[in-house]
C-alpha cells in the first residue's frame, strides 16, 4: 500500500509540474487574463500539489494496522484518496479551460481528501507504541 500512495503522489506530482507549464503556455501574459480566473487556476493548480503531498506522505509512514476493522478504514480512506486526486486534476482542466468559472469538481475532490485523511487518522491510531 504504501508502494502504491508513493507511486501515485510522484505521478501527481509530475501532473502538477505539467499543469504549472500548461498555465505558462497557455496564459503566457498574465495580465491579459482576468485576475479572477488566475485565482481559479492557481488554487486549481495548488489543489493538485496538495493531493500529491498527502500520497507521498502516506506512502512514506502508512502502517496498515493488523486489526480488520482498521485495516478496511486504511484502505477505503486511500480509494478514497485516489478518487479525491482524480477529482481534483479533472478540476484544474474543466474549471481552469473549460468553464474558466467554478464548479463543484474541486470542492467535491477536497471534501473527499478530508474524508480519506480522516478515515486514515481513525484507522491508523494506535495506543502501542512502535519500532523505531
């Protein structure tokens, strides 16, 4: 599992780097857009680094816990996770390109990292200490 957070987060990471040089070819002159879609685009753009950071972070400290019940909140929160990146990078290119206007997508793609962090925060804890 970890394997799997540390492959997507570098392949999210490479997204973000790709849609950073989008956002200079497309919109070379920055003042030729309005300030309010730059906004769009950054926060977008800025919402895909996140998703990356939370994977590489899981796939460099997630422990999955022996206990069944935790074990199925780990692995629900990281489908969850994915499905939260997948969201949040569908957002960047409909929002920023398409609509160049808000719209659920991203908000949808946040609430569902809340949703996969918090179902790792539950499933992960442990009163026993670890290995070091």
């Amino acid at each position: 599992m970890s394997l799997t957070h540390l492959i997507i987060g570098f392949a999210v990471l490479i997204i973000f780097l790709i849609t950073g040089q989008l956002m200079g070819l497309d919109f070379p002159d920055k003042n030729a857009i309005s300030p309010e879609l730059r906004l769009l685009m950054r926060s977008r753009h800025i919402y895909i680094l996140f998703s990356a950071l939370i994977h590489l972070c899981l796939g460099l400290y997630l422990r999955i816990r022996p206990q069944t019940w935790r074990r199925i909140l780990q692995y629900v929160g990281s489908l969850v996770l994915v499905i939260s990146s997948s969201l949040l990078i569908w957002a960047f290119f409909t929002e920023t390109f398409s609509l160049q206007h808000f719209s659920g997508i991203s908000r949808y793609g946040i609430i569902l990292s809340l949703v996969g962090v918090g179902l790792h925060v539950i499933g992960g804890l442990s009163r026993q200490k670890h290995d070091q």
